[in-house]
C-alpha cells in the first residue's frame, strides 16, 4: 500500500460514510465492494439488476458485509430520483416522462443518490467515459457553491520526497479543461486547495506554472498565469483560506529551495510547492505521465473537484485495488464538503 493511502484509509474508515458504485455489471467493483468493506472505509452500495448482479458477483459473496446491491431500475428511491432530476432541470426543458428515462442511466440514478444524500458519494467509470461522467454529475450535482467549472486534478506520491521534502504533489488541472483562462485557473485553484485539504495535513502552497519566471519572459501565457496567480491569492484572502500562492514560476523555481533563491528570492513558496497549477490540460496530462513513468510516483486520478458533492472518475483499465484506493479519496473529499 502507497504511503498516501496508508494515511487516508484511517480517515475513511472513521467517517462512517457510505459510497456509491453504479458500475456492478463489471466483476471488478464487486471485488471493490468486498474489499471496502471489509477494511470498513465505507456503507457500499452497489447498482445492478440481479442478472447483472449474478454474472459480476461469480465467486463472491458478501455475507456479513456491509454492501448492499440495489437493483435500481425497481428501487423505491426511483420515483424520488426521478422527480429530483426533472425539478434541477426543468428549466432546461426537461420533461417529466424524459427525467424517467434518464434515471434509468445508472449514472444518473447514482449521482441523485448522492444529491438527496442517500450516499455520500460516488465512484465510477471503470466502464462509462469521462464525458458521461462529467455530464451526469453536471446535471444531477452541479458545482460547489462559488465555483464555476469543475476540474481534475492527480495527487502525485512521489517514489522519493522532492527536495522540499513532500512526499505528495497535487496537479491540476490535467484531465478536464483544455484551455483555462485565468479566471478559470482560478476556480481550479481554489477547489485544488480544498482536494489538499481534504487529503493532506501540511499547508495548501501554489505554484503557477510557466516557461517564465517572475517576468524573465514575455507572452500571454506568462501573463495568464501572473494575474491568475494573482487573483487566486485574492480570492483565498477572501475566503480566509490559509493558503501560499505564486506565479508565474518555472517548475525548479516551484519545488527546488535553492533555485527558488536564485530566481525567485521574494517568493512565499521559498521552492516548497505541494499543488502544481498548469497552463493547459497538455501541460498538466504530459506531466503527470512523465512524473509517473519515469520517476516511478503513483498517479491517483483524475480526481474530481469543484462539484457540490464528490464524484470520482476511475481509468478503464483499472482494477479492484484502484477502486478501493479512489474510494478512500472520495469519502474524505465528502468530510470537507458536508
């Protein structure tokens, strides 16, 4: 087990939450919900019709556990659900009867779930797409309060400490937003602070990434990133968010201390950042990757941020072990958003 979730399966296990996995005509979050719940990180409840239930669950039982299959097609909740939806988007145009058809979208269902609170939270896509992903908790959740546009962000444990000494980086944005603007960047910057939050006990210190640092180049992009950096400060003194913010800064400038007082001596980060800010979704996505494949950290993502309750994408090709790993995330993103 990565030290990172060493500290976070703990905090999961004292909340007391319950999840919610939509997927359960794949074996793999069958085998998800048993190990979850036998570590007791979470109440899981998983949707499947008993056909679906019978081929997945091949093997396994769940005896004595606390996971619970609801075949949500004839739930009692459907009704409910379904109303939920067609008062959120009825404005939209959206009729009674199409409200019904799309709660019968087991993405859907899960998500209104989680917005009247029968859940508290929710993980998918080991089988449906990013998009339909987003979309679903788009219409069923919406953003938190103050926040824009939703993000993604991958919490980075490193194979060694960077030379700050964390052990844990946060990117973001690098699985949503292809080409923020500063005022976006700000919105991601804020819920990136509170995914920090959510995972982390050190303070939320920001860096805005450029080829350029504190005016050593010129261009729009470099000016992007100084007045987002600029206004993410703002807004966290508004918020009263404790939280150290600068930019625009090359990435040594960001995490090495003894570059940092070279070319940036008057910076708050002082070379420690633990939260990358990045220019655009190739910047952030090349990354990660490289971060990952070459220096051996673990990638955990794309994690889900800026909704009104937590909601977190799993990769196609993941398996049981990442679910659970995804799912001990999301329930303490649940503990800062209640």
């Amino acid at each position: 087990m990565s030290g990172l979730l060493e500290h976070l399966f703990p905090k999961a296990s004292a909340a007391g939450l319950s999840i919610v996995l939509p997927e359960g005509q794949d074996p793999r979050i069958m085998q998800a919900a048993k190990l979850i719940a036998e570590r007791k990180l979470a109440q899981v409840k998983v949707l499947a019709s008993p056909e679906e239930a019978a081929e997945s669950m091949r093997g396994l039982s769940f005896s004595g556990l606390d996971v619970e299959v609801v075949d949500y097609l004839n739930s009692a909740d459907f009704e409910l659900l379904a109303q939920t939806l067609y008062e959120r988007r009825k404005a939209k145009g959206l009729s009674e009867q199409e409200a019904r058809e799309m709660c019968k979208n087991r993405l859907y269902f899960g998500n209104l779930m989680l917005n009247r609170g029968l859940v508290g939270g929710l993980v998918a896509g080991a089988v449906a797409s990013t998009p339909d992903m987003l979309r679903s908790a788009f219409h069923c959740i919406g953003t938190a309060k103050g926040i824009r546009i939703g993000s993604s962000c991958f919490v980075m444990d490193l194979a060694r400490p960077s030379e700050a000494g964390d052990e844990t980086l946060i990117f973001a944005d690098s699985g949503v937003n292809p080409n923020p603007s500063a005022e976006e960047l700000v919105d991601i910057a804020i819920s990136t602070i509170h995914t920090h939050q959510a995972l982390m006990d050190s303070q939320p210190r920001l860096a805005f990434l450029s080829y350029s640092t504190k005016g050593s180049a010129k261009g729009e992009l470099v000016d992007k990133m100084s007045q987002a950096a600029e206004m993410t400060a703002k807004r966290c003194a508004e918020l009263g968010l404790q939280a150290l913010v600068d930019g625009e800064l090359q990435l040594d400038a960001a995490i090495v201390p003894s570059v940092a007082a070279a070319k940036a001596p008057d910076s708050p980060l002082q070379g420690a950042a633990n939260i990358l800010i990045f220019p655009d979704l190739n910047c952030g996505n090349i990354c990660y990757k490289i971060v990952e494949r070459l220096a051996g950290a673990d990638a955990y993502g794309p994690i889900l941020q800026g909704l009104a309750k937590p909601v977190n994408d799993l990769s196609r090709g993941c398996s049981a072990e990442d679910i659970v790993g995804v799912t001990a995330i999301t329930i303490c993103q649940a503990l800062v958003s209640e």
